[in-house]
C-alpha cells in the first residue's frame, strides 16, 4: 500500500494486484484545497464508481483512502500540479513516473478518467472511449469520458458500465 504524499498534491493510493487503477490528469483545484480525489462539486467520479457497482455504497472524496478496499487505486499523470486540463503543461506530465508505478503495482486494469489524462500517455492519436488494444505495464487499459463537470458535454456512462463489467469479471 502507498500513501506517499512527498511534493505531490495528491498522494497515490496503489497497492499490489488491484482490480483497477484511476487515472486522472491532475488534482482539480477544489481537490488540491480539499486534499481529496475528485473533490470538484460537479466532478461525478465517486456516484460512477457507485452507480457501476464497484463500491459498495457512494464514497465522499475524503474516503478516497477507502478505495483500496474495493481493489481500486488512484493516480494522475501530473503529480505535482493542480487546476483544469487546460492547464496542464507538457512539462508537468510524468508518463515515465506513471508506467514505473503501473508496473511495480501490476494492477489488472488502468483506466484514464478523460481523453487527455490518456493522450498524456499514450500519444495524442485516434483514441476512442472503451477498452484499447494494447495493454500498458501489463494493465488492459480503458479510455473513459471524464468525470469532471467541466467535460458535462461528452458525458456517457456506457464506457464506464463496460469497464466495471470487465473489470468486475476478474475475481480480486
């Protein structure tokens, strides 16, 4: 289990074998000043998680700790910056920092919460929502539509509800 929080706004929350791993860009600004994944007002992510069936009940923001519970870790491609996509600088993304943590922890699956937390990544190519063709560290990957209140207008559950079936299918 890691709670490092060192110079990052948000501490990565892996642990060994997970069935999934979150991955956002960066903290949003209310989730640097609440210290919280997904803390925006509008942000969905924690009523998804729920809505899928892959937590148990709705968790608040601050028991985002908790998620490890359900075989759920979180991270975001940028560690030490915060505020909306559009801000986000080629200079602040860690694809290298990303692809070690991925492939110390093994987890099953990682997800991108958002085309660019996935373009970040994987290149700034053709990336439909849904499972990938290729895996990355040993992880299946999906692209899914951001959570985020600010990306409302490309919202759809569908990709979610695919990947929590999948991801659900794999005992823990």
């Amino acid at each position: 289990m890691q709670f490092l929080r060192s110079s990052a706004i948000l501490p990565d929350i892996l642990a060994p074998n997970l069935r999934v791993v979150f991955c956002g860009t960066q903290a949003g600004a209310a989730s640097a000043r609440r210290g919280a994944y997904y803390a925006g007002q509008g942000n969905k992510f924690w009523s998804v998680l729920h809505a899928v069936g892959l937590t148990p009940r709705r968790l608040a923001p601050e028991d985002f700790r908790e998620a490890l519970h359900h075989g759920i870790g979180l991270t975001d491609v940028a560690k030490h910056s915060s505020g909306p996509d559009s801000a986000l600088r080629p200079e602040h993304v860690d694809a290298k920092g990303l692809l070690a943590r991925i492939a110390a922890f093994r987890p099953r699956h990682l997800a991108f919460n958002g085309k660019r937390a996935a373009q970040a990544v994987l290149g700034s190519g053709s990336l439909g929502y849904g499972p990938q063709p290729e895996p990355l560290a040993g992880a299946r990957v999906f692209v899914l539509p951001s959570t985020s209140g600010a990306a409302a207008g490309f919202w759809s559950l569908e990709p979610w509800k695919e990947m929590a079936q999948t991801v659900m299918e794999q005992p823990a």
